[in-house]
C-alpha cells in the first residue's frame, strides 16, 4: 500500500508518521518506503531524558519529511554530520543545517517543519537529544536556562566535529556489541560525545561575547575557510593573519572564541578527516594518501594519524586501486 506523499518546492513530501515503524526490544525503527529510497533511523531510548537517534538514509529523489512536536520539556539535540547533509526549515522560522563533518546544536520545546534530504545522496546522522531536566543535573539551573527560549527550534552552535567526539561517534556507528552491553556502551559513548561539543556553550560569558562583534566573526570564517581550502600547504599564523587584515594575537583569540582551536588545529582536523576518508573509501595508498593530505613523509603521516586516532592508519586502510588525483576536505 503505498504512503501518503506530495511534491512540493520540488521535493516529495512525506509526513514522519507514515514511515514504517518497527519496535525491537531495545530500539524503534523508521524505514524509507522503498518508493523513496532505501535507509533507516534507529532511536535507542537510553533513558527517560536521553535517547541516541542514528539516521542512515539513501533517497532516490529530494525528499522531505514533515515533523510534528508538540510543546514538551525543553530538549538540546546534539547532531553530528557524518555523511552527506541534511537541513530542518521550521514553518515562519531559518533553515539549519546538518552537514558533514560539523556538530549542529539545537534546543527547542516544540517545532512543526521539515527535515529535506538531497537526492541520490547517502547520509548518516548522529542525534542525542536530551531534556533541560537532564543538562540541569550537569551545568547548572542558571546555565542551562540561557539555552533555551519558549517558542520553536533555536540554533546554539555549529562547529567542526572535535576530534574526541568523533573517535567516539565512529565507534558507535561502527558498534556490534550484543545486548544488553551494548545500551552500556551505547550510553557511554553517548555521555562522552555531549561532554565534547557542548561545554562550550557556557563557558562564553557575556563579558567575552561582548569583545567580539559580527565584524570579528567574519574574519574568523574567513580565516579558517582559507585553511580548509589551503590544508595542504596552509599559510603561516603571521601570513594568515595578514590576509584577513588582523594580527596574530587577535587571530589566536578568534580562534579559540569561534572554534575552541588554533590554526593549526583546524589544519590538523582537515588533514586527518580527509586521510580517514581517503583510507576507508580505498581511494589511495597510504603512501599516495600522506602526500595527498600534505605530508612528505609517510611515516611522519602515519606517526601523525596515529596519534590523532588512536590507531595506525593500515587499521583503515582498503584494497586500492590507483590513488585519485584531489580531493575535497571536510
């Protein structure tokens, strides 16, 4: 029986309570119709405050699906784009993007919009959603009282994926454990991914958000644009600096505001996240992958992955065939 669906703004709608719905002992399944596509999202109901959502979708045509929330405990949803992006266009309100290789926070007691995926596209997601309740616990009444308002969903940050939390993030999407382990470990993957990329949110008081203006902002996009495009042979602290008419000293103070990182950091995270992807896709030796990503040496490289990932790079790497001639960073 086919579902009930509509194109509109050139994407074919769907309401999220018209996805096939299983119910597993530990987890409840959403399906892609097959006329859509192929893919899933897997909720697992950690706790009543805490759930861990993993979206794999595939569709074979613009899709949206419609949601629905109602007004609720005030909950802050962490989304880490692994694989391709996504955005949610609220009715009246901005779009959000999820995108990969970046952490979208959001908060919000009820919304009604859409959640838009591209085309032949494949897409993985990982959203843990928790109450104002639960973070209260953690952080404080006051603190995470600013994070919230009383009206739809507000985004708080988007920021590069740590480093910390990725590690975490691959490990769970990669999880085989059997129950009832693997909710243990599913929740302490889940504690340490949140503990990664939202202490930020508060430790930006007032007083420091008042130094910086939009002005500020823009120079420190800027800047790190330049060091994604540029990883391979990044600028100089002094040259970077120099190109986006700044100095030094207040290039390092962007960075940490904007970021929670340096520089040189973002050149690190860049070249990393490109070699991890470069290996697990095959599409280069680690020799070939090493001078793709701006090293000269591969041992240097692979002293370098490892220390980033807390595993060699051979762990990694795939069967290849001929190494391919660019490719594009997080």
């Amino acid at each position: 029986m086919p579902h009930p669906a509509v194109i509109t703004a050139g994407h074919y709608k769907i309401d999220q309570h018209d996805l096939p719905l299983q119910q597993l002992p530990d987890q409840s399944i959403q399906s892609l119709p097959d006329l859509l596509g192929s893919g899933h999202t897997a909720v697992y109901q950690l706790d009543a405050d805490l759930s861990y959502i993993e979206t794999r979708y595939t569709p074979n045509r613009d899709l949206a699906i419609s949601t629905h929330i109602d007004r609720q405990e005030p909950r802050l949803v962490v989304t880490l784009g692994m694989q391709g992006g996504s955005r949610f266009v609220e009715q009246g309100g901005e779009a959000i993007v999820f995108n990969q290789g970046y952490t979208s926070i959001t908060a919000f007691n009820c919304s009604n919009g859409e959640r838009q995926y591209r085309a032949d596209t494949e897409l993985v997601q990982l959203r843990f959603s928790l109450t104002k309740t639960r973070l209260e616990q953690y952080i404080g009444e006051s603190a995470s009282a600013r994070l919230f308002n009383n009206g739809g969903v507000k985004l708080l940050s988007y920021k590069p994926i740590s480093n910390s939390a990725l590690i975490a993030a691959r490990q769970l999407a990669a999880c085989n454990i059997a129950p009832p382990l693997k909710r243990m470990f599913i929740h302490g993957q889940t504690m340490s991914i949140l503990a990664a990329e939202i202490h930020h949110l508060w430790q930006n008081t007032p007083d420091s958000q008042y130094r910086f203006t939009e002005k500020d902002r823009a120079l420190a996009y800027a800047a790190r644009a330049i060091l994604i495009n540029e990883f391979r042979t990044p600028p100089s602290a002094a040259q970077l600096a120099k190109r986006i008419g700044s100095n030094q000293f207040k290039l390092k103070q962007l960075f940490h505001h904007y970021f929670d990182n340096t520089p040189y950091g973002i050149v690190l995270d860049t070249k990393m996240h490109t070699a991890y992807r470069l290996l697990e896709t095959g599409a280069g030796h680690i020799d070939a992958v090493a001078e793709l990503v701006g090293y000269n040496h591969a041992s240097n490289f692979s002293a370098a992955f490892s220390k980033y990932f807390g595993i060699p790079p051979r762990q990694i790497a795939k069967p290849t065939g001929a190494p391919p001639k660019g490719t594009n960073p997080v």
